[in-house]
C-alpha cells in the first residue's frame, strides 16, 4: 500500500469509527461552553459592564445574550445525557 503524501499511515477502519465516536459524544460540550462565554459577554455588553464596543449599553444584547447562554447550556445537557445513555447513533 502505497504511503499518503504526508508520510503518516492512514486510519484504519476501527480507529476511524472511535475517533467518529469521540468527535459526536465531544461536540457538544465543545460547542455548548463557546455559546455559553458568548451569550455571557454579549449579556455583560448589554447591561453596560463591558464596554468599547457598539453593543455596550444596548438592550437587545442583553437579551439576546441570556438566550444564547441557555442554548449553550442545553447542549452540554444533552451532550452530557448521551455520554451517560451511551448512545452511539
């Protein structure tokens, strides 16, 4: 079998299925702890305690930014719900 360009093996079949595997049960913790620090800044500029920039002070971002903590929050649940399930899809 021929050698990839980069010099290193390529994955077989097993290992890409667990890294698959991996990749699914992390991805929403991942993604829900990024939404959570946004929807906390945005939250902060909203209410006027971060400031410098055209979102401070106004009220749209301090609404918006609880909701998209929340989201943030309901990922790393479920992503938490299906680690303990062991659910695999």
């Amino acid at each position: 079998m021929p050698q990839p360009p980069s010099g290193r093996r390529p994955l077989s079949r097993g290992a890409r299925r667990k890294y698959g595997v991996i990749v699914k049960r992390i991805w929403p913790f991942v993604v829900g702890a990024i939404l959570v620090l946004i929807g906390i800044i945005w939250t902060l500029q909203g209410i006027g305690v971060l400031g410098g920039s055209a979102m401070s002070g106004q009220a749209m971002w301090a609404i918006v930014g609880p909701i998209v903590g929340v989201i943030g929050v309901v990922l790393i649940v479920v992503g938490a719900a299906r680690r303990r399930t062991g659910d695999r899809d």
